[in-house]
C-alpha cells in the first residue's frame, strides 16, 4: 500500500504513472502509423490501377446468358499481388481481401495491389471447349468469347445449363464406365435448330489435356462409320434408284477392288431388304444400294447438298473444319457408303441428319438463341427414311418406345499408326420419328471397356444415350408425341 505522505513512495507512483502515459502514446503512434500506411497503400493502389486501365484498355464485356437468363460468363473485378522490384512479376492472381492484409502489415514498397477486371465462369466444368476464354488484358481470344468481344449487347445462348448439368452427369458414370479417350454429347432442338446441350468430357492423362481453345463440335474430324449408310439409303430413295421393299444378296462376295468386304457379326437372314440392311448394319448391303447410284452425279452431288462435303457455319462467327475426303482403299464411291473414306466434324453430321429428318434442305444449327419455329417440311423420302430408322432403332428399352426414338449408331476403326488401330463409336437418334422434335449425338473416342460382348456403339454409346434420356426428358417438350398413330 502506498503512503502518499512518504516521499519515497510518491515517487514511485509518479513514476508508474509516466510509464503507463508512455504505453498509451506508444499504441496511439502505432496506431496512427497503420492507419497512414492503409491510407498510402490505398493510394498507390488507386494509381496503380488508374494506370494499368489507361495502358492496356480494360472493358467489360457483355455478359453470356443461357436460355433461361442464367449467367454462364461475366466480367468482375479482383485483387492481384506483383512485385514491381526490376520487373513487374505477379505473384498471385484473384486474392481474397484476407490474404492481401498480411504482406500490407511486412510493409515491402515493392509489393503492390491491383485490382484487375477479370472473366468469370460460374459453370465453367461443364461449359468447357464451347465458351472459349479470355486474354490477361481481358479480350476475347477464342470461341465465343472472341465473338464477344467485339460486341455491345448481351449474349443471350440456346444452351439450357440445366439440361446440361445432367447430361454431363450422367455422360461422366458413363465415361468412367467405358473408358473412352474422351467423350462428346450434344442435344439438338430440331424446331428452333438450337443446340440446348453441348458437352464434351476428356479423359485422357492429365498431362495431354485437349486444347481449350477448340470446340470439338467443330475442330475435329471423324470417319463415323455407319451412319453414313443413312445417306446412302437417302440418295437412293431420292434418285428413285431402290424401293424399301427391294432385296440385296448380302451373302455373296463383295470386293473394292481386290478387297474383300464382310459383315461383323456376319448376317445369317439372306437375302435382305433395305430396312434390314440398315437393322443389321450390312456393309455388302449399303454397298450394293450405292452401285445403284451414279456416284458422281447423283451419290457425290446429295452428299454435297446435305452439307458433307463443306464446311458449315456454327454461329457467333464460327465455322467447322473442312471435311477430307480420303480414297481409302481404292474406291471413297464405295466406301463412304458404309462409313469410311470421308472424315467430317460432328456438326456436319448433325447437320446433314437435320436435313434428313426434317425435310428442311437449309437446316443448320448453332449455339445463338433464336424465335424461330420451323415446321417439319416432310417429303415421301424423309417419311420413309424415319420409319427405317425406327424400325432399325429397335430396343427393348422402355424409352425407345415411349418417346418413338429412331436413329442409327457407327463403329468406325481409325488408325494411329502402323501398329495401332482405335475404335470410333457414334449413337446419333431423333424423337419421336414421327414428328422429330430433337436430335441427338452420343460419340466416344477408342473406349476400353462396353456394356456388351463386343466393343461396338451398340453396346456403348447407345446405352449412353438411354441412360442421359432418364434424366432429361422430364424437362423437354414432348407433348407432340402421340404413340397411338405411330404412321407418318
């Protein structure tokens, strides 16, 4: 206890006291020197930012939308760190607001902030390879982010980002199911010619990534493999070359030039009609109805009138590669027929079945959303084609029968090099086939595993199909569909 009477213990008091006024202004200082240093750094950082805008003209850009106004990509605004010691280095790129306050309190005069307007994508796993991306002085470089770029509005696409999520979902069990290099998906709106899904899932080693500049709907090329004999029972209803009621001799040899050509599995029901020749996938088959034809000037001139021999617009400014027409083994009149000889994009085979099923010789798809409602155009020819490729689509799947699903699928060999051989399957479909109201795309690259005894599209990417049609059909527009009249 002090005496405040003892001069001794006064002092000590008077003394305590100074120290503890010596404390408080210690912290006050302290305070205030923080203070200072937020305000100066906010400075600099103001400048900085000022500065970077003025040199490299940062905009916003327009902002992408799906079909029903939900945002796919837009322009924002985030923190980056850089050391501007000798040159400018960035050191990290979209900080949050906490990790920028601990190299604030180091005080280096060599760490800055910027504040940089930067892309983002909310859904950026599941639109991949179709939105494209930005530069670091946020210009569009690529897809449709380089259309973007130049434009004012708002981009309004014809994706649906739900539909998509569960197409991605259930293409993805089944990518790791199959084991595909990689695998592709895209739904078609065959009314507005719309693309409502676009998927593309790769699965090769994390180390040989695809190039996210590419939209493979576009940028790659395939021999499909079966298929194409659709195009060649078309060009022959059309020249009025076949009746669907005709018979071809399957069982009797077929030779390109010295060639033999089979049947995998080989066809035991000989002689068969055209409808089964699509069923059983004859190749024979699709051969002889192509020797009804002039290859020139009726097989070659249809093939060019449904799109397969150019290459095609996509919307946005973007347009597919151009086909290539390989003479593979000898004869590409007798061997595009049945699927080989000439490699396409995939949406020069949406296309050209667009065309088919509808009976609308300019149809053509893109990712734009659009008003239009087009009313199937159909003809004798594209009536009789639908109804083979129902019957020709024929599964004990529930679905096949209640939405009325038609289509055809591809087993295709490409070869990599002289001691490798991959296999390309191909599922393309359209329901219902009595009044198409979408179409759709399965395709795999050289997957390892099926569903089935045999590595065909039978037994992989149509199972595919099915297993996505599940999860999706609740959300699409079917109520065209009349399964009491299943005549055209």
């Amino acid at each position: 206890m002090f005496n405040l009477s003892n001069e001794t213990d006064y002092k000590i008091l008077s003394k305590t006291k100074n120290y503890y006024d010596f404390f408080i202004l210690s912290i006050l200082i302290l305070f205030a020197a923080i203070f200072i240093r937020l305000i100066f750094l906010n400075f600099d950082n103001s400048n900085n930012l000022k500065s970077n805008e003025s040199v490299s003209n940062f905009k916003v850009l327009p902002t992408i939308y799906d079909l029903n106004k939900i945002t796919l990509a837009y322009s924002d605004y985030n923190y980056s760190i850089k050391n501007i010691k000798n040159k400018v280095k960035y050191l990290k790129r979209n900080v949050p607001l906490n990790e920028i306050l601990e190299p604030i309190y180091k005080g280096d005069p060599f760490i800055k902030f910027e504040k940089i307007l930067t892309r983002k994508y909310p859904h950026k796993i599941i639109t991949n390879n179709m939105i494209g991306h930005t530069n670091i002085e946020h210009k569009g470089v690529s897809l449709i982010e380089k259309y973007v770029d130049k434009s004012n509005s708002d981009i309004n696409l014809s994706i649906d980002i739900h539909i998509q999520k569960r197409i991605y979902d259930s293409l993805l069990q089944d990518t790791i199911n199959l084991n595909p290099d990689y695998s592709l998906n895209v739904l078609v709106d065959l009314t507005t010619e719309e693309i409502v899904s676009n998927v593309f899932l790769d699965n090769r080693n994390v180390n040989n990534k695809f190039d996210q500049t590419l939209l493979p709907l576009k940028d790659l090329k395939f021999d499909f493999g079966s298929v194409f004999k659709t195009f060649t029972v078309y060009s022959a209803l059309k020249n009025q070359k076949i009746k669907i009621n005709d018979y071809f001799d399957v069982d009797q040899p077929v030779h390109i030039g010295t060639k033999i050509i089979n049947d995998y599995p080989r066809n035991s029901e000989i002689p068969m009609q055209v409808g089964d020749i699509l069923k059983k996938s004859s190749n024979r088959g699709a051969i002889l109805i192509r020797r009804n034809l002039d290859c020139q000037n009726e097989f070659k001139v249809d093939l060019d009138q449904i799109g397969l021999l150019k290459s095609t617009e996509l919307g946005f400014g973007m347009n597919s590669v151009e086909p290539t027409v390989n003479n593979f083994r000898g004869s590409y009149c007798d061997n595009i027929p049945f699927g080989y000889g000439l490699s396409i994009s995939p949406i020069q085979l949406i296309n050209a079945y667009g065309k088919i099923i509808t009976g609308r010789e300019n149809f053509i798809v893109t990712f734009e959303k659009s008003k239009k409602q087009n009313k199937n155009r159909f003809n004798k020819v594209s009536n009789t084609i639908n109804k083979l490729l129902f019957y020709a689509n024929e599964s004990n799947n529930d679905l096949y029968k209640n939405f009325l699903v038609a289509g055809k699928t591809g087993t295709a060999d490409q070869i990599i090099s002289n001691d490798e051989t991959i296999q390309n399957v191909t599922y393309i479909s359209f329901f219902p086939y009595n009044n198409p109201k979408y179409l759709n795309l399965t395709f795999m690259q050289n997957p390892k595993e099926s569903y089935g005894k045999y590595m065909t599209a039978g037994n992989t990417v149509k199972p595919s199909f099915y297993n996505l049609l599940k999860e999706i059909y609740i959300y699409l527009d079917l109520s065209i569909i009349n399964t009491k009249s299943t005549d055209i």
